[in-house]
C-alpha cells in the first residue's frame, strides 16, 4: 500500500491502482510510485499480466499536477534546467511501464488528459468506457504548454503523425468511441461491459507465453527507431532468448501432439 498507489493480486494478474488526491494528478510522488510498482512487478516470477486502473469513478487521470511547477523562480537563470529536471524525473515512471516485461492493460474508466493520455500511451492494451462523458487526449497545447510525458513522441508512434499532429496542436479531447476510431484505444465499451472486458484480455494473456511476449516487447520498442539491419539483429537475439526458454519447450511439444499449451511463464 502506498501514498498514491495500491498492487493488488489476483493469480498471475497485478492490478496497479491510482488513488492521488482524487484525481491521480501526475506529480513526483505519483511517478516514483508507478515506477517502483511496475519495476517489481516486471521481475516478479508470478505476475503474468499487469493492468493499471484508477480507484476514482470519473478519473483515470486528469494530466499533470501543474501546483509542483508553480514554485519555479522563471527568472532565475536556471529554470529551464529545473524544468527539465522535473520533467525527466516524471517520465522515468512512464518508462517503467512502457519497459514492463509483462502486458500492460489500461483500464481507462474515466477522463484520461494530459498525463493521463500519456499514460495509457504506455500501456500495451487500452480499454476505455464509453460513458457519454469520459475524454482522453493531450490537453496540454490550449494551456501554453505540451506535452512532457512522452506525448509528443509516442501518440504519433501510435497512431500516425497525421492523426496525432492535429489532436496535439488542438489539444482535442476525444470520447471513447472516437479515440477507438483514431486507434488511440483498442476498445471502446459500455460502463457495464469495462471490467469484464478487461478481465477477459487478462485473463487470456495470463495463459500466454509470457517470456516471448516480453521478448516481442522488446524488440518492438527497441527496435521500432533502428535502421532495419540493427533492428533485426535484437529480434534474433531476442528470439534465441525466447527459443531456449521453458515455455517455447511447452509450446512447441503441445503443438507436436495436438494439444493446448499450458505455459508456465518462464
């Protein structure tokens, strides 16, 4: 249990869950939280799938806690280097999750702006109620600042520069059904529907092969930036990796004899 965030287990699901100051405003003690958390959870043995919620009804986080910026002297010589400080010291929590050997799932029951968008951005799988009311998207520009999360590199990584160049320099706030359409979340389902959906896709990457998911995920992000011949030299190794692992041993003999693999995630 701590100050802004709760693990919780289930088998070989951890849920993450938000609780800072009713809103999960993103603050140092927010991202130092979320990074301690994912960072165990990606090393333990156990945890297969990880998913991210909120404990609060109408938000899953409303962006940037803009109060810890408020006392930053913006005459002193040294503030853009303060800024920059903070902001790299933020984003090392939305690394963690990003970096999490296990899937990542954002249960996304509420607004998700600002930070909150970045956030999901991190996640592998987003899954976001469609409630009328819930937006998500980079707010940040109609404030005279942007994104400083990742925001900027990762939506256009995500969904295309000519889907994402607009919603950053309008800072559009999408429903559900939108972002689902855009390719910002994967699905966009009744309030009714939000935890049975999550639950299913946990529970289904639970039974996966978690050390070739977590290999893939490496390669992939690694590799997504490389000139084709570097990218191609991590997913070999990666791929020995995965190859000499306990479960490609399952995978490969259940798919010999004709039957479901039972993987053990190591």
């Amino acid at each position: 249990m701590g100050e802004c965030v709760d693990v919780k287990r289930a088998g070989a699901i951890a849920t993450v869950v938000m609780h800072r100051k009713g809103n999960n405003g993103i603050a140092q003690d927010l991202s130092d939280e979320l990074k301690a958390a994912f960072e165990g959870l990606g090393r333990h043995a156990e945890v297969r799938v990880v998913v991210l919620a909120s404990e609060y009804e109408k938000y899953f986080s409303v962006g940037a806690d803009l109060t810890e910026m408020g006392g930053v002297d913006r005459e002193a010589p040294d503030a853009a280097d303060r800024i920059v400080d903070f902001v790299t010291r933020s984003q090392a929590g939305f690394n963690a999750i990003e970096a999490c050997p296990k899937p990542v799932i954002a249960r996304i029951n509420g607004h998700a702006l600002g930070g909150g968008c970045e956030l999901a951005l991190c996640c592998d799988y987003r899954i976001m109620v469609e409630d009328g009311r819930s937006r998500i998207g980079q707010s940040e520009a109609p404030l005279g600042i942007i994104p400083g999360a990742g925001g900027t590199q990762r939506l256009p990584r995500l969904i295309g520069k000519a889907k994402a160049l607009p919603m950053l320099l309008e800072g559009k706030r999408l429903s559900a059904k939108e972002a689902e359409e855009v390719g910002l979340v994967n699905r966009a389902v009744a309030p009714d529907e939000l935890d049975a959906a999550v639950d299913e896709l946990a529970q289904r990457l639970a039974k996966a092969a978690t050390v070739a998911l977590g290999l893939i995920k490496d390669a992939v992000n690694r590799g997504l930036d490389l000139p084709l011949p570097e990218a191609l030299e991590i997913e070999a190794r990666n791929f020995a990796k995965a190859s000499l692992s306990e479960d490609a041993v399952i995978g490969i003999m259940s798919f010999l004899s004709k039957q479901e693999a039972e993987f053990k995630g190591r």
